[in-house]
C-alpha cells in the first residue's frame, strides 16, 4: 500500500479533529442569545429537529459533515441530547435524499472558506468578526480534512489489495457490512459510495444480498464520523454520538438481515432485478432502499431521543459535574402556564449550576498546586456549562416574571437571578485566575514559597465560604449569623494578612515586580470569589426567611 495512502488518511484525519475544534470554539463564541432562540424554535420538537438535519444534510451534500457541525453543536452547548440525537435521524433522511437530488458538492467551498476565516480571524477589528472567521476557518479546514480523506480512498479503489478485499466478499456478509461501513466513512458523499456499491454489483457480479448489506454497513460508517468527532469533545458529546452509533448499528444490522429474506422470498420485491442491472437503473433501485432504511433509522432515533436523554440525565447526576450538558436540561417554555412548576424547574437549574461552580472552583485549587493542561481544559469546559446556564436561566425566569401574578413567585425571581449572576462571575474569576496560573507557567515567573503558602492558605479559606454557599443551595442548610461572621473575618484578617506580608517582602527585594503583579492579581481574584459567595449566602437566605 502506497505512503501516499497512509499519508492521505492520517492528514485528513488530523484536519477534520482540528476543524472540529476550531468550529466548536467558533460556535461558542459566535452563537449568542439572538442565535439560540432562532435554534431552539427550529429544534421545538422532533419533527422541526428532523427537518433541520434533513436541511443540514442537503446543502452540505455530505452526511458526515452534517453530524460533524452537529456535534459541535452539541459540544457548544447549543442543542441537547434530545434535540442532537432527532437532528441526526433528520441528516440520514437528508443523505438518502441527496442520492435523488443534485448538489453541490462541500470540497468546492472548503478552501474559499479557510481564506474567508483567515481574513476574518487575524484582519478584522471587531472581535465578533474574528470569532466569526474563526469558525469559518474550522468549517473549511474540517472540510478540506473530508476531501483528503475521500481521495485517499479512490488511491485505494484500484489498489491490488481493494481487488484482494472484494473476492472476500462473495461469501461473508459480516465482511461486506465491515466494508460497506469502512468506504461511507472515508468517502464523505453518499451518492459516491452507493455508485461504488453499484459498481461491484455490475462489475465484480456479487449477488444482490451483498450489496444491500454494503449499503446498511454505510451507515454505520456515517455514525462512526460522528464518534470521531467526539474525540475532542465534551462528556454530553461523546455520549450523543455513542446513542447515535449504538441505534443505528442496532437498526442497520438487523435491516442487514431482514431485507435480505425479503428480497429472496418467493414474493420478491420490485426493487432490483436483473432487468435493472442490464437498463443501468442500479444506483436509482439502492437509493430508494437507502432512502427505507434511513426513515426507518431517523423513526427509530427520534423515539429513543427522549428516553436516551434522560439516561444521560441520570448518569450526569450519578458522574457529577463531568457529565453536565452544556445547557439547560429541565427548562421549557411550555411549563410557564404551570408557574409553580416553572420555578421548581428553575431551581434545579440553580442547583445545577452551584455544582458545577463548586467542581470549577476545586480544580483551580489543584491547578494551584499542580498544574494540569486536562484539568484546565475541565475548567474551560465549566466556565462554558455557566455561561450557557446564566442565558438559559435569566431568559426562563424573565419569562416567567411575565406570565405570573403570583406575589410569592415574584418575590422568589431577583433572588434567583442574583444567585445565577454571582455564581456566573465566580466562574469567570475561576477562569480568570486559570489565565493568570498559565500566564505565570508561561513567562516563567516562580513565586517564593512564603508567597505560595499564603496563596495556598487564603484559598483554603474561601473554599470554607463556598462549602457553605453549596451546602445552602443543594441542600438548604441556612448558616448561623455568627458562622457567617466568623468566616468573613477569617476571609478578611487572612486578606489583610498576606497583603501585609506580600509588601514586606516587595520592600525587602525578595519579591521582583513581575512575581509581585502576578500574586495582587491572584489574591484579589480570590477575594473578589468570597465576596461573590458571601452574596450567594445572604440571597438564599432572603428566600428561606
């Protein structure tokens, strides 16, 4: 086999993983909450859902790069599983109808979309413009990684090992699926796999019942895209694409051995028979079985996507924060009419997102002492999972503040939204303090051990505060007024101490300016997390009274 080959796979290979995280950066930044709304009226429901993959798959005329931008999504926190998993069975109805429809095919735009995101990226002034090159950028790079992924197949179609592979597959189904799946993986059209499949069919003269399970096994292959996609992906992701394998392997395989029986029965079906092989109708008589199969996959997805859902409900409260979704997963505007329900709804969220503002905060604690580039990445990941939750949940309850009359409802809303606000900032000065860990591991400044120690001890202190902050939301253990006294002064005598010491040991040259901005920055950022949870504290304790 050619290096060429070996070089064509795992170039592309490695450009569709860097497309896919770029594009999920680019979604994260860019979708804003004008954006989301659009989104969640397309994905409404299932039906919506499922046009909206059909959609996708249709103007990209690539199957595999619509569960791509799908998984993005998903890995940006703009759809849900539920949403994700109905998009999906839409992009294989879409695919099945690209077979009869023309379009125009991704490759052509990738390259104009890399140099339109190049420009947008590093000329624009805006930052919005930039995030938006950035994303073009990730799209045309993942697409350009498509294309040398389907050219280094057509080195293989005429390889002597393809013709070895072939003569395998007139007496194996299991190997037919194999294959079936290995080309729609690496050829991103489906209409270039199902004429490929034709062809053996005609050519190579393998039986019918060979061909039709080469065209099953191809949607395993567009299934597993999206598990690759999922590599560089968030918990929710990968477990969105392990649905999305796991029921169309189920339905593909037992198709694989289903309509095969229906095609040998004595009542034959009128799908392919030799006439169509000898009127040159072939590719036509597969599209229509792809095109069965596929609505019976899209079926099958759109009704499991709330009962898979929900399991990933359950294993994110059993994984704790690692397996949160990105967004809101109890909100709907359809429960505002019940307003009772509405809020109890929105106080999970609530719950939700002191969770994760907990985990955040400890990680920054370990990234303190040891730091960890996954252990970043996992706090990234938070300060997305609290951002997604600060617009989901305001817009909820803003929405709510309209549509109910109740006085104690009304009462209980600011405290909500001042709760969602201050753990949003603890958030962004968690991720603050990681810029700044990885801005010092980075210019090479080393504090003195003094200096670390203080920093060590001060924030211990403040993980006293929002232990209490979490043990009053999750589980509604109002503090006493003297516990809350008492940790405050320990917050501030403790402040007031290294600051004292950080000035004696500025005055004293032991501490050089660089290390010594580095250190004031670090300390007020935790300063400034007490203070928001001691905010978080006194809200709460406004609604309970």
């Amino acid at each position: 086999m050619p290096l060429s080959l070996f070089e064509g796979v795992l170039g592309g290979i490695g450009l569709f993983l860097l497309g896919m995280r770029l594009m999920s950066d680019g979604i994260r930044t860019v979708v804003d909450d004008r954006i989301r709304v659009i989104l969640t009226v397309l994905t409404s429901n299932r039906i919506f859902s499922l046009f909206l993959g059909i959609m996708m798959s249709l103007l990209l005329n690539s199957a595999s790069a619509a569960v791509i931008i799908t998984m993005g999504l998903a890995n940006g926190g703009v759809v849900t599983a539920f949403q994700a998993l109905s998009i999906l069975g839409g992009v294989l109805v879409g695919a099945s109808l690209t077979l009869h429809l023309p379009a125009i095919p991704y490759s052509l735009v990738a390259t104009p979309l890399i140099f339109v995101g190049v420009l947008f990226k590093y000329l624009a002034r805006r930052r919005r413009f930039a995030n938006t090159g950035n994303l073009l950028l990730g799209i045309g790079v993942l697409f350009f990684g498509l294309s040398l992924l389907e050219g280094s197949f057509r080195q293989l179609e005429h390889h002597p090992l393809n013709a070895a592979i072939i003569d395998q597959l007139y007496s194996n189904p299991i190997l037919s699926y194999i294959y079936g799946s290995v080309v729609s993986c690496l050829v991103q059209s489906v209409f270039s796999s199902v004429s490929f499949f034709s062809s053996l069919l005609i050519s190579h003269h393998l039986s019918l019942i060979l061909v039709c399970v080469m065209v099953f096994g191809g949607f395993s292959g567009i299934a597993a895209m999206g598990l690759l996609a999922s590599v560089a992906g968030s918990y929710v992701s990968r477990r969105i694409a392990l649905a999305f394998m796991l029921i169309t392997l189920v339905v593909s395989v037992l198709l694989a051995f289903v309509v095969p029986g229906m095609l040998l029965a004595r009542f034959e079906l009128p799908l392919i028979n030799k006439d169509t092989i000898a009127t040159g109708q072939v590719i036509n008589q597969l599209a229509w079985i792809h095109t069965a199969a596929s609505l019976l996959i899209a079926i099958v997805m759109s009704m499991l996507s709330g009962v898979v859902s929900r399991i990933l409900g359950f294993t994110e409260r059993q994984g704790g924060v690692a397996g949160q979704q990105p967004c809101a997963g109890y909100l709907d505007a359809r429960i505002l009419n019940t307003p009772l329900l509405a809020l109890e709804q929105a106080r999970k969220e609530v719950v939700r997102m002191m969770s994760v503002t907990s985990y955040m905060y400890a990680d920054i604690r370990e990234l303190l002492f040891d730091f960890d580039a996954r252990r970043a990445g996992t706090v990234r990941q938070h300060e997305q999972v609290l951002d997604s939750l600060n617009h989901e949940i305001t817009a909820f309850l803003a929405a709510l503040a309209r549509s109910s009359n109740s006085p104690d409802i009304s009462y209980e809303i600011p405290g909500l939204l001042q709760t969602v606000s201050d753990l949003e900032h603890i958030g962004d000065r968690c991720e603050e303090i990681l810029e700044r860990i990885v801005a010092r591991k980075e210019a090479g400044v080393v504090f003195s051990n003094p200096a670390m120690n203080d920093l060590k001890n001060f924030a211990g202190i403040v993980s006293s505060t929002l232990t209490l902050a979490g043990d009053l939301v999750l589980y509604g253990k109002h503090p006493e007024d003297s516990e809350i006294r008492t940790a405050k002064n320990d917050v501030r005598s403790v402040f007031q101490d290294i600051k004292q010491a950080h000035f004696n040991r500025i005055s004293t040259g032991v501490c050089p300016p660089r290390s010594a901005l580095f250190f004031s920055e670090l300390s007020a950022l935790f300063m400034n997390i007490a203070e928001l949870g001691w905010n978080v504290i006194s809200t709460q304790g406004r609604k309970t009274e």
